[in-house]
C-alpha cells in the first residue's frame, strides 16, 4: 500500500525549513490558495515579489508572472510548481514579430500587459496590468503615439477610459474570448438582481453588459464591499473560492464560456496542484531562471509600472 502524503503539513514544513513565501494567483485551485502566503492579482504579487525578505519565492501563478518575480527581486530563488503554466496571451506575442511591430511605429511610447515574456517587457517602456492600465496610459505625455500589447481587449476597454487613441497588438487571452454574450444575457434575464463584474480581458460585446469591470482583486473588492448580494461572475473561476470566503452569505455565479463548460478555467494556471508545489519545495526545482541581460533590460520598464501605480 502507498503512503499517503499530507501535502498541506508537508509544505507548510518546508516553507519554515526553507524560508520561503508562497506567492497564489486567484486563478489557481482553492487548496492551492488556501496554503499560499498571500493570493492576490498581478500587481499586488509583483509588489509583493519585490518586498519579500524570504530566500525563495515559491509562485503559484503562470510562468510571467514568476519571471516578473525574479525580475524584480533577482537575488531570491524563484520556484514555479510546473514551468510549463504559461499564458496565451504571452505566447501570441512572439518577440521577433513585437520588434518588427514597435519598428513600424518610430516615436512611439510602448506600453506592454505584464501578460507578456520577459524579452517583450524588455522592449517596452512601461509595464501594466490590469488594475493599473489606465492610471499608467494617464500619465503618458500627450504628443506621444502609443503601443499597446498583447491584449486587445484590455487595451480597448483602457482607450475606452482614457480618451487616448492606442495602436494595438492583436493579442487575446483563450480564457476570456470564450465567454458567449447570449448565456450572459440569458442568465441577465434569469437572475434581474443580479449585477454583472468582469475582467478586462472580455471581449467588448461581453464587457458592454458588466456593471463593474476591473482586475480580479478590483472585482473580489467590489463584490465584497456592493450592498448587492448576487453576482455573475465573468472571469476565470478560481475567483469564486475567495468571494465565497470573504463574503460568505452572497451568491456568485460564474458566466459560462462558449465551449459547453459550466463555468471557465485557465488551462496554464490549473497545471499548477498541491501535489507539484510540494514536490518542487522539497526537490527546489523547477527553478525560474533568466539570462542576466534580460532580466536587467526588463527591470526598468516594470519599476516604472511600480513608481508610476504608487
Ligand atoms: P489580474 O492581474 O487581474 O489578476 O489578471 C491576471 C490574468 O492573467 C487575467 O487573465
Ligand atoms: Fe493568460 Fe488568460 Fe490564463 Fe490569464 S486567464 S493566465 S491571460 S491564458
């Protein structure tokens, strides 16, 4: 008979043991979440990557987002439970195709979603995500043209925002494309108390419906704090589990995507289980690694992301 291992005890061992942090996205699943040392969107981990004082950083994310971590406190070691938790958002922004792309518009001021590689960041001249895209193209001098990539969606909702015209990447995520605007209609008219909250990276036909649109620490905020007590949830359901834990007594339910599924997951983020974040604690591997040179170039578009959100 197999021994039958307590992950949970067996990772809160080694994060003492090891001095290490455990960084979770809300994308990731509950037990996951449940075990990290902090849960948060893509900015608040970043803010914390960069303050920790642990010697590792184990990150329960996808694979830019732990890039984005040693980039910002290169001196820790970076664990990620599966290298192969990417994004596809990164992936369809090639940085040989984005070169030839920022080559066409000279003069221009490039802003890049931190859901990029580390190589795209570096030829960028500032990062954002998705709770501070608009506060970032705000401050960008008005004579300056503007490129942004890889979501068009985002970037859309952010010129939408602001006012400014933006040249954009035809980038989209696989995740937030899919949600079908008939069934979030349909589920409007079933439930006509409920309000709608969804992330930018929806498509525009989608986000027209939503009552608050914003990162998905912004829409666990607003979900919490809306004296409003049921919710359609247009976003990746791993959210689900800290608005049930933060305000228990509401009803969320999550919008479904076009592919016949209930609700919607992240391929990438759900590689990551309870399972391979022990086995990566107790083996230090895999281990996020970044040529010096990239990740000095890519620094310096992501600390300005940091000055430019305080
Ligand atoms: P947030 O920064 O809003 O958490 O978004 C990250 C992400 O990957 C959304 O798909
Ligand atoms: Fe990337 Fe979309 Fe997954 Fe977010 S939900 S990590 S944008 S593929």
């Amino acid at each position: 008979m197999g021994v039958t291992v307590d992950y949970e005890a067996e990772i809160r061992a080694l994060k003492r043991s090891m001095n290490a942090v455990i960084l979770a996205h809300y994308y990731q699943e509950s037990e996951v979440q449940d075990v990290a040392d902090f849960v948060g969107d893509s900015l608040a981990l970043a803010q914390a990557a960069e303050k920790t004082d642990a010697d590792v950083i184990v990150f329960c994310g996808v694979h830019f987002m732990a890039e984005t971590a040693k980039i910002l406190n290169p001196t820790r070691q970076v664990l990620l439970p599966d290298l192969k938790a990417g994004c596809s958002l990164s992936d369809r922004c090639p940085p040989a195709a984005f070169k030839a792309f920022k080559e066409k518009h000279p003069g221009a001021f490039v802003v890049s979603y931190v859901n990029s590689s580390a190589a795209v960041k570096a030829m960028s001249d500032v990062i954002c995500t998705s709770s501070n895209a608009v506060r970032i193209v705000n401050q960008i001098p008005k004579d300056r043209p503007i490129l942004f990539a890889p979501d068009q969606h985002l970037g859309r909702h952010v010129m939408k925002e602001t006012g400014r015209d933006m040249v954009l990447w035809p980038g989209s995520c696989i995740v937030h494309e899919i949600f079908s605007e008939k069934k979030l209609v349909g589920l409007k008219v079933e439930h006509p108390d409920a309000e709608v909250v969804a992330h930018p990276e929806c498509e525009q036909q989608v986000l027209r419906h939503a009552d608050f649109i914003g990162s998905t620490k912004a829409i666990l905020d607003y979900v919490v704090k809306s004296p409003k007590s049921k919710f359609i949830v247009v976003t990746e359901a791993g959210i689900l589990h800290q608005m049930k834990k933060s305000a228990p007594h509401k009803t969320y339910i999550p919008a479904p995507p076009d592919n016949g599924c209930a609700c919607n997951e992240c391929p990438y983020m759900r590689l990551n289980t309870l399972e391979k974040l022990y086995r990566c604690m107790r083996d230090r591997t895999p281990e996020l690694v970044l040529p010096a040179d990239l990740q000095g170039a890519a620094l310096a578009p992501l600390k300005r992301m940091l000055e430019w959100s305080a």
